[in-house]
C-alpha cells in the first residue's frame, strides 16, 4: 500500500515514505498542473474565518502552519497510468487518482448532472479522514471546490492512527489485529465504545487486547452492564416490571440533577465533535447512577413497607438515568442501547427521540413494562 501523493524532498528520509516507510519513487514526466498556490491567501482566509473547518485544533494548526509555507501547484495527470479517468481535452493523460476521488465527493450527490439533489445534500456536514491524507482535504479539495465555485465541507474532522505496541498496525512487522478477532470476543459496541473512550479522538491510540478487556469489564459489564441489570430486576421483583409512580415527575432529585449536567456536558462535546469527551459524559452518567443505587440501596428500601413511595422514587429515577443512558450511548453503540431501550419499555422508539427535548425528567410513563432481560454485557474472564 501506498501514498500515490507527491512527496517533498523535506518529507523524505533515508528515500523512504515517511508513513508506509516503503521506498520512494522517483519521477520525470509530463503533467497538466492545477495552480494550487494561487489559492494560498484564500485557504488561509478560509482557516481564520472557520476556524471548525478542520478539526481537532491542532490539525488545523498543522494545515495552516503547512499552508503559510509555501503551497506548490498540483500534477493532475499523468500520462503513463494504464488506467484512469481520461482528461477530457487529452487522452494521453488520465487524471491523477486523488483529484478523481476527492471530486466523487460531490459528483455521486449529483454535481453536474442533478442540480436539485446536489443543492439538498451539499455541503457535507462533516467529512471524517484519517491524519495521512489531511493536505488532500483540508488544502487540495477546498481550493478545488474553490476554484469550481462551489461551497466548502462545513467541517474536516481528522482522526489518528490506531496503532499496536507504539507502532503503526503492519502484518510483515506483526503488529496487527484483526477486527474479526475482535468482535468475536468483544462484540461490535464494544468495540467502538474502547476506540472513543480509549483513544483521544484526533490523535494517535495504542490497542491491546490487555486494555480492552478491562475497559470492557470495568465500564461496560460491571458498570453500565450491572446498573441495567440491579435496577430492571429490583423493578420486576417489587413493582411487578412496571415503571413504578414516582411521588413527583420533576426531576429535582439527586441522580435527575446529575443526569441533566451529564446530557448537558454530552451535547456540547458532540456539538463541538469532541467524541472521546461526549463518551467520557455517558460513562460519568453510569458511574453517578451506580453510586446513587449504593447511598439509596433500595434492597434495603424493599423490606420496609413503611418506604415504599421511597423505594418506587429511588427506582423511578434510576429508571430515568438508564433511559438517558440509553439516548446517550446510541451513536456509539446503537444495539446495546436498542436492547436498554426494549428493556425498559418505552413506546416510542428509540430512534425516534432527540436530544434535548428527551433529556427533560419524568418522560418515563409509570405503568409501562420493562423487562430486565439478558445481560447487555456479560463479563469476561482472562
């Protein structure tokens, strides 16, 4: 695997490609240009204007720092390649693969052939890349789209690289994990929850199999796993499985006030596409509901008649945070939320709700049934 991108004699060290650190290679040929460095001041307008253009911050002082160096005009054929989108004014060129790429981003939502359709999906909301190919689209495609008149991608949201033993994933080298294996052992929510929470979302992460399994125990089975499982099952064995009535639907209770700051926090983070921070505010929620469950101990509740309309607020509003939860941990992990949201009963779906208007307290209906079935993350062993 390769760049297929043109490397600065300053990129280059020891003649290797300084991300796959393979061989470079060098060429003499004859190419049409795309006169890149004339839209120098524009980008850097672009960047100061828009500063959530490229996100996290400092990839974007990354491009920009790039960009104040100097810009060199782009090769956009090449005249040897035996395949390839001919260059429509000569056919002994085909046009170089990432300008080719970079324009399906607004030929396939209709540029150039359904006007309606392209002005309905364009400009994209977010464009999600990897750090290695940020000049392509943080500095090429605008000016591109620049000089074609056409509007900008609101945000250019760069992750790192996922890296094993502090190198970069290789089979020849042996540091590699198969996502297979992975999702096997783990399942696929899992799996993306460890990369938010794990990885600090626009840098570079170390996996290992070690790290996993604790994330995995510690936040998933013994915390969210166990909260669904005490609250749903004292639920069933007092109230019958139905949500029980709690003495007032306003959340001014403890867990409802750290439920509201919890949805608060995670709404801004996503806002601002902080995504390790949106999952750090879910698992917060977790960490408080567990902790509330511990000073109420509604077991104890349960054997004393006298509290009963004290066991059913303790539990209503436990119910409460797990229906946060659940609105909270769907984009990160959308099947395990479906499963807390079957359990708990409501009569909407899941998909149908929307952040903030879901977040106000007392939209559980008491009466409803719940279910506290299988776990929704059996712990592991070893």
């Amino acid at each position: 695997m390769s760049c297929e991108e043109f490397k600065q004699e300053s990129e280059v060290a020891d003649g290797l490609c300084p991300i796959h650190r393979i061989p470079v290679e060098r060429l003499s040929e004859e190419n049409y240009f795309f006169r890149l460095s004339s839209y120098q001041d524009r980008l850097l307008e672009l960047y100061e204007a828009h500063p959530e253009f490229v996100l996290p911050d400092f990839r974007r002082n990354e491009v920009v720092s790039f960009v104040k160096s100097g810009l060199r005009d782009l090769s956009i054929s090449r005249p040897t390649a035996i395949w390839g989108v001919p260059v429509p004014w000569d056919p002994r060129h085909v046009i170089y693969v990432w300008v080719d790429a970079l324009l399906n981003y607004i030929t396939a939502p209709g540029f150039g052939a359904d006007p309606e359709r392209f002005e309905r999906l364009w400009p994209a909301d977010v464009q999600v890349i990897g750090k290695d190919i940020i000049r392509f689209h943080a500095v090429i495609w605008p000016a591109m789209l620049m000089a074609a008149g056409v509007d900008v991608p609101r945000t250019v949201l760069v992750h790192g690289f996922l890296n094993m033993g502090g190198e970069k994933m290789s089979k020849t080298r042996g540091t590699m994990v198969y996502p297979a294996e992975v999702l096997d052992r783990f399942g696929v929510d899992a799996y993306r929850y460890y990369l938010l929470r794990e990885v600090t979302f626009g840098q570079d992460g170390n996996f290992s199999w070690e790290s996993m399994t604790a994330r995995y125990n510690a936040e998933l089975a013994n915390g969210l796993g166990n909260l669904t499982s005490r609250v749903l099952a004292m639920v069933g064995s007092n109230f019958e499985g139905l949500v029980p009535e709690p003495s007032t639907r306003e959340a001014n209770g403890p867990l409802a006030e750290a439920a509201v700051r919890a949805v608060e926090g995670y709404r801004s983070a996503m806002d601002r596409l902080e995504l390790t921070e949106a999952v750090s505010a879910l698992d917060g929620l977790v960490r408080e509901a567990n902790r509330y469950l511990v000073e109420v101990a509604p077991w104890k509740l349960a054997k004393d008649e006298d509290r009963r309309q004290d066991l059913a607020d303790a539990l209503y509003e436990s119910m409460e945070a797990l229906r946060l939860i659940a609105l909270m941990a769907w984009p990160a992990m959308p099947r395990a939320a479906g499963r807390l949201w079957e359990q708990l009963g409501p009569a909407e779906p899941l998909e149908a709700e929307h952040l903030p208007e879901a977040a106000r307290g007392g939209l559980l209906e008491p009466g409803t049934k719940s279910s506290k079935g299988e776990a929704l993350f059996p712990r592991l062993e070893g």
